[in-house]
C-alpha cells in the first residue's frame, strides 16, 4: 500500500487539527497485497499488538476481525468503491449525485475534523445508504511510527466527531491514512466495532493525472481485488467526478456488482 507523501492536504488538516490533538492527547493514553506496513510496530506498542488474528468485540458483542479487509460481501464478483479525506462542500455532493445516478452505494473514510466542520454532509453520506469509516482526526500518514496514546487519539476522536456529526451513527471501518496501520491501531478499531479497511486499487485521483489515466489505472488494477481508493477532498477533485461517471457503468458492463467492504 502507498504512501501518500507530500501532500499540502495533510498539512492544511494537521494545522487545523492542534488544538483537539493537544487538547485530547492529554487525557487519551489487502494494504496492497503484503501490507508491509503493519509489520512495524511503533515504540510504546505492548501485549496490546499481539495475536494479529484474533477478534475483537464491537459495542453490542459483535466480534470484528482485526485483519483489514479486502474483500466484498458481494462475493467473487463484488466491488467496493471507497471514498476517502472528506467531506468537501464542494466535492462530495457531486460524488453523492454520481453514485446516486449510478444506483451505487459506497464506504467515506472521513477526517475528523472535516466531518465536525461540515456535519450536514456526513448525514447526506449517510441518508443516501452509504457506509461511514474512521480515516483519524488529522491524516498523519506517520501513524505507524507515533505512540499508542497518540494512536489512539486520533482514532478515537475522529469516531467521536464522526458519530457526533452523522447524528448517531458510528464509523464501521478503520482506514489508516497511508495504508499507517500498527497491530496496536487495529486492535483498538476492532475493539469499537471497526474493521481495518485496505484497498487493492489505488486509482491514483490524488496525483491529478487526468481521467483518461484514472479510468485506465482502475481497468487495469481490478484484477487485483475488489475495494477501490478514491478521494473527494484534498484538492480539485474534478478528474475524480468524471472518472467515477466513466468507471461505475463499466464495471456494471463487466459483471460486477456493488457490495461493502466485510465486516
């Protein structure tokens, strides 16, 4: 799974994201196939990372599995459109009315903060029968390298800010920013009911390519797997809207069905 490097996006939400970082830090304690990053276990981690298999109870005793997930409950031919970094006044309304004109629902993996900015947006996501998933408080793509407190932090605050704005209704999936996940960080996600969510197509809308290279990425990385990366914040996110007018009815055309990720 790449890493997002560089991105002027996760400074501007970082910067505006210090003051419930400061604030909360003081009371807080198929990644791409091999997902190399969850080997890495940041200084601090305990017993809490072992047993990377094993599952754990959401609220309610549902046991969530830790392992991220690739797969749709669609089945073999089932995709999972994933939307990632907002919500975006002015993106992810024309994201919604594509996927609303495709009859398509999808996961948002939302930052925290722009949730709490903009929590009209999350109950639109959410009235139109999407799924909504954690992506922290402030996209520090260095997840993996911080403390467990700070882990925790920015995965629990941005499901407060989340459920808080969607009007009760929590994230049910855990997405490290940057593929940043630690067996601490999917533990504590699956012990509050989210499953950590990978992708296997990373259409790479974030680079601006063009929406020729969009369509073209996604045709011919979908062999990889089902669930499929693409932003509607974070920039101009125009090339990503016309990608998904032209990508959703070709995977219709293709046999494909629209599912979630399993949970």
């Amino acid at each position: 799974m790449s890493r997002h490097g560089g991105r002027g996006w996760h400074g501007r939400v970082l910067a505006a994201a210090v003051g419930v970082t400061a604030a909360a830090a003081a009371t807080s304690m198929w990644t791409a196939q091999a997902n190399p990053v969850d080997q890495h276990t940041p200084a601090g981690s305990s017993a809490h990372s072992s047993a990377p298999n094993a599952g754990s109870k959401a609220p309610g005793g549902k046991p969530v599995s830790v392992d991220i997930a690739h797969s749709s409950d669609r089945g073999a031919r089932g995709v999972n459109i994933t939307i990632d970094d907002g919500p975006d006044p002015t993106w992810t309304p024309q994201v919604l009315q594509v996927l609303r004109d495709n009859g398509v629902k999808a996961t948002f993996c939302m930052v925290g903060t722009q949730a709490q900015a903009h929590p009209d947006l999350v109950k639109a996501v959410v009235a139109a029968g999407h799924r909504l998933c954690d992506h922290t408080v402030s996209h520090d793509t260095t997840m993996d390298t911080k403390s467990q407190a700070y882990q925790s932090q920015q995965i629990l605050d941005a499901e407060r800010m989340i459920t808080q704005a969607s009007g009760g209704v929590r994230p049910e999936y855990y997405r490290a920013p940057g593929g940043a996940f630690t067996p601490y960080s999917r533990h504590l996600a699956a012990s509050h009911g989210m499953r950590p969510l990978g992708w296997n197509v990373d259409s790479k809308d974030f680079e601006h390519p063009g929406t020729g290279a969009i369509v073209a990425t996604v045709k011919s990385e979908i062999p990889n797997g089902p669930t499929i990366l693409f932003h509607d914040a974070g920039g101009d996110r125009s090339q990503t809207v016309a990608a998904l007018r032209e990508v959703l009815p070709w995977l219709k055309q293709q046999g494909y069905s629209f599912g979630f990720p399993v949970r």
